[in-house]
C-alpha cells in the first residue's frame, strides 16, 4: 500500500508559523540591539547640562527672537504634489510587468487609464486652484 503524500493541515500550519517565527525572531533582535544600544549610550556619556547647552541649537546660528517662525504653506502643497506623483508613479512598474503577461493586457490597460484619469483629475483641480503658479 502507497502511503499518502498530502500533508495534513497541522503540517502546513506548523510550517507556515515556523517561517513566521524566524522574522518574528528577527524584528526582537533588532529591538533589543537598538534598545542595548541607547542604553549603553545612556549609561557611558557624560551628563553636565549647562545654560549654553540648553539653549536651542540650529545650523551654527545663535537664536535671536523667538522660536516660531511663519512659513509659507505653498511649499507643503508642492511636497504634497510631488509625494503623491511619486507614490502613483510606482504603480507605474507593476501594471507594466502584468500588461506584458497574456490575458491581462486589455483589462490592465483600462484599469491603468482610469487610474491615469484620477492623476488627471487631481492635476487638473491643482492647476485651477493656482497652485502649480510659482510666485
């Protein structure tokens, strides 16, 4: 009699968690080496605050007045723009590889033009707010 080759479900459990465990295992070492690490820095520098040392530091200049400053919000509109045009522009990658697979081709095209129409859109909402106007 031939002896089944089918493994039973505690088997492949077992090994599923198994393959867990070891990036599990992973993530607590890097825990624990960062954690030895602030703490022997802790424990081997020398703490002798003085006034010069609290005052706040910044590229080599002194601090005159005081410590909030007006920004101009254009510049986290720009960041803004260019992080969501970065991240879609990833997604560009992946559609590419899976257009290039057979069956998906005309699927993967439709679904890349309706997601080019949501940048589209955004750009367009971007333009007529005048944001993309550098003054």
């Amino acid at each position: 009699m031939r002896e089944s080759t089918v493994a039973g479900p505690a088997v492949v459990a077992a090994g599923y968690f198994q393959s867990y465990s070891v990036v599990g295992l992973l993530a607590v070492v890097g825990v624990l080496f960062v954690a030895v690490a602030f703490g022997a820095g802790r424990l081997l520098r020398p703490v002798v605050p003085t006034p010069e040392k609290l005052l706040t530091y910044e590229c080599g200049v002194d601090p005159v007045g005081e410590g909030w400053a007006h920004t101009q919000v254009r510049y986290y509109v720009y960041a803004f723009l260019y992080v969501i045009f970065a991240v879609d522009s990833i997604f560009l990658f992946p559609w590419a590889t899976v257009f290039a697979a057979p069956g998906y081709g005309a699927t993967t095209l439709v679904e890349m033009f309706i997601f080019l129409g949501f940048l589209a859109v955004g750009l367009l909402y971007a333009y007529k707010k005048g944001v993309l106007a550098w003054t």
